[in-house]
C-alpha cells in the first residue's frame, strides 16, 4: 500500500500572506479615518477578494472593526495594546521615562526621545510639558527624516563623511520650511558645529513654529545610540531658554547614557 506523503505548506506563500496583512494595516493606519473595501484595495494593490478575506481574519483577530451603517472598515485599540506593551518591554523606555519626566518639569516643555530606523528618527517616547496648552507635535511611533530634525542630525553624527555621502545621495533632502537645510554641504558644516558645541538644534527646519535642542544618548560602546529634545515653540525655545537648560538637558542624556553603559 502506497504511504501517502503529507502535504508541506509553502512558506513563501505564508510570508506572503503575512505581507499583504500587514500592508493592510499600515493602508487602513495611513487612511486616518474609516476606509471602504474598494479604496483599501486600490492602496494595497490587491483584489478586493483578497483583501475582504484577510480583512475577515483581522476582524476575527480583533484588530480590524466594520461599522455597521457605512460599511466602512477601521483599526481597533488592539494595536495600541501591542505597541503599548512593546513601549514598556523595551528597556530604553522604562530607563529614560523617568528621567524624561524630571527633565520636563524642569524646563517646562515637551521632551522626547528618538532612535533611529531605516534612515528616520522614530519617537518611542514623548513627555509632554506639564504646563502646555499644545502638546508636542511627535507622537510615540511618528517619524521624522534626519536632515532637519534635532535628533536625526545627532544620528547623521555617527556616519562617517563617506557614509553621509552616500546618505545625501539615495536620500531625498525634502525641504520643509524656508530654514530647512538641503543642500549636503550645509548640512556638513552644521554637523561639525553640532560635533564642538555637544548638542543640535531644530530651528523651525521641519515645522513652522517649532524648536528643538537635542544632546545625544549614547550607549557602552560610545554610539549615539538616542536622541534626548526639548521641544516647544519659538517663543519659548529661545536662546536664553536654550542657556539655562542646556546644562540640565545634557546631564539627563548623560544619566541615560550612563545606565546604557557609555563612560566618557
């Protein structure tokens, strides 16, 4: 009798699936409101029959909710459960949110916390100032790119002059404002101005009305491994804000640094 051979799934097919779920999430997040089934296959590029069965599953996950009346599909707070946990698993977080605490009560205004990711400066952890009527513009998870923002030129510090090179040629240095700096040999002069004055600023390079100081993280080996802002408007961060504070801004990034292992 013949022994009948079990059939082997394919993995390729299942890594695939897991991608257009995924591709899926990240098109209904981008949508920032409730989407229809035929807009949310236009955005991933697949068949609306493809996209209603893994939809289907997502539902049955709890991550994915249809409204009844529109039809319409939208994210559920399951995500923020995942990300949440993530948050506080990370040993990043549960090390500076303390510090970042004290540091905001101290000087008043927003602090956050980035590292960097795929060429981005990802928040993973924001204070806001216990005395704003307007939060700060970074939300935990929101990305920044690394030309124009405080923490992204701390990150550009750890490339060599080769490596920003081929940093300045694949990226595309979006301007963002009037300030926003994009041609790479201004960007080179601002970072060795960054390197002897210890910290770097955003100068309204990314938002209008926004300003930010920035002092690096670093960690046992001596990279930047994050960067540590004070964020707040122009009308707060100014250069007697940035005089007095500094000192207490740089000391907390060197707590930080400090329990990461970094010994100058």
């Amino acid at each position: 009798m013949r022994e009948e051979i079990p059939e082997r799934s394919d993995p390729l097919k299942k890594n695939q699936s897991v991608e257009k779920a995924f591709r899926i999430l990240e098109a209904m997040a981008s949508c920032r409101e409730p989407v229809q089934l035929r807009r949310l296959a236009e955005l991933t590029g697949c068949p609306p029959s493809t996209a209603i069965r893994f939809l289907r599953t997502l539902m049955k996950l709890g991550y994915v909710r249809q409204d009844p009346e529109t039809q319409k599909y939208f994210l559920t707070f399951q995500l923020c459960r995942l990300a949440g946990q993530i948050r506080d698993a990370n040993p990043l977080n549960r090390i500076a949110r303390p510090v970042m605490k004290e540091l905001s009560v101290r000087c008043g205004e927003s602090v956050c916390l980035a590292v960097e990711q795929e060429n981005r400066a990802v928040y993973v952890e924001v204070v806001d100032g216990p005395d704003q009527l307007v939060r700060s513009l970074q939300r935990i998870g929101s990305s920044s790119p690394l030309h124009c923002t405080g923490v992204g030129k701390l990150f550009l510090l750890n490339r060599s002059r080769e490596e920003l090179a081929v940093f300045f040629r694949e990226e595309t240095l979006e301007r963002f404002t009037r300030n926003t700096m994009t041609e790479p040999e201004a960007i080179f002069t601002e970072l060795e101005a960054i390197r002897r004055r210890g910290y770097a600023f955003d100068n309204e390079e990314c938002e209008i009305g926004a300003r930010c100081v920035a002092f690096p993280v670093r960690d046992f080996t001596g990279k930047i491994a994050a960067g540590l802002s004070v964020t707040g408007t122009v009308f707060h961060i100014d250069d007697k804000f940035v005089e007095k504070t500094a000192p207490i801004i740089r000391a907390a990034a060197e707590e930080i640094s400090g329990i990461l292992g970094y010994s100058k």
